[in-house]
C-alpha cells in the first residue's frame, strides 16, 4: 500500500469521525482557513509538503491507528520524539 497524501487525507477524517470532530474544526488546528479545508477535504486542493509535516508534526491532530495509517503513525512518532543529544 502506497502512503500519498490522499491516504493521509482519508485517515484525518477517519479520525475526525472517531473523535466526533468536524473537518473544519481539524483544518483549524492545522492553521488552514475554511476555503482551504474545505479544498482539501474535498480532493479539490492536493497537501504541499509543509501541509504534511504540519499534519504529522501535530499530536493533536486524529489519526485512528489502522493498519492501513500505520506508516503515518510511526512517522509522527518520530517527528515528536527528542533528538538524541540534543536534549
């Protein structure tokens, strides 16, 4: 299985929905405007490479822990954990 950005679009609002969330109330956490979620969440506006880190950079933002959005999961994982060294 291939991890695109369309992948990690389908996990947020799968975690959205876990949570009971709304999309423009994750968008918000992101920083994005309400065009700009509305784009995104709808397959109009593709992520940029900043989007995706800020995504997987936010602990805060849901993604359910499917096999699926596993690959996610561990990339967060080390986005957010101390640099060795450097503590």
């Amino acid at each position: 299985m291939r991890a695109d950005s369309s992948l990690l679009i389908q996990a947020m609002r799968e975690g959205a929905d876990c949570e009971h969330l709304f999309l423009a109330d994750v968008g918000e956490q992101i920083g994005w405007r309400g065009d700009k979620t509305k784009n995104v969440f709808s397959g109009r506006t593709r992520l940029s490479g900043d989007d995706v880190l800020n995504i997987l950079g936010n602990p805060n933002i849901p993604i359910p822990d499917f096999r699926r959005y596993r690959v996610f999961l561990r990339i967060r994982q080390v986005l957010l954990a101390p640099a060795e060294g450097y503590e």
